[in-house]
C-alpha cells in the first residue's frame, strides 16, 4: 500500500480517535505531511485554548519514524499548476491550500488522507476518503 499525505481534517480527527482516520495512520506505511497542514494545524492550535498541548501531540506525531515532512519545491508548484488548470476548466475550484496538498501528494506518488470530500475532484490523485457521504 502506498503512503498517504495526511491533511490538516484527518490530523484532527486522528487527534479525535475517528475509525476510519487511526487504522490507516497506524498501519506500516509511509505518513507524510506538508508545510502547508503545519501551518493550518498552528493557526489552528493558536485560535484555540490548548495551543501548548497540542504542539507537544503535534511533535511527538512528527517524531514517529515514519511521519516525514516534505517540502515545497519547483516540482511542487509544477504540480499544483497542473492541478489548478484543471480544477479550474472543470469548474471544480477547490480552497487553495487543499490544491497545495493534493500536489505534494502527486509529487510524491501518496495518497491524500482526508475528511474532505472535494478532494475526489482532484484526478491526479488518489485519495483517502475516511469522511461522510461523499
């Protein structure tokens, strides 16, 4: 089974204990994240009232050995771009910083682990769907 990029729903919901998020970060697979889920999981952490616990679950999940973070690169962008124009001539926007993730997830041949059904949109990628009706 391939690795999956886990977005910023299935983090917290994995956070949470959901049923369908725990078995696919648990199972011997490579689990990645972007700068982008970091970014939204800290605003997130911020806004809320448990800011300092959360960044300790946040880095002790970071620190598993086969979460791995991934970075932003020219070939990033050049997926993104591909992403975007289609998403865009198919009339299927989805939230930029999703469009981000699904092209670190095309980038790097993974998965998109997700709660959020607009993902599916998205046909250079596979994705996760652990959320409700889609």
């Amino acid at each position: 089974m391939i690795g999956v990029v886990v977005d910023t729903s299935a983090y917290s919901a994995f956070r949470r204990g959901h049923q369908g998020v725990v078995p696919v970060l648990q199972a011997d697979v490579p689990v990645v994240l972007t700068p982008i889920v970091l970014g939204e999981l800290r605003a997130g952490f911020l806004l809320g009232t448990r800011a300092t616990q959360n960044e300790a679950l946040l880095q002790v999940f970071l620190a598993k050995v086969r979460v791995s973070l991934v970075d932003i690169t020219e070939a990033t962008a050049t997926c993104f771009a591909a992403i975007r124009a289609g998403l865009v001539r198919a009339g299927t926007p989805l939230p930029m910083n999703d469009v981000w993730i699904a092209a670190s997830a095309m980038e790097h041949g993974l998965r998109v682990l997700t709660l959020d059904a607009h993902f599916l949109k998205v046909p250079q990628v596979l994705v996760e769907y652990v959320g409700g009706a889609a």
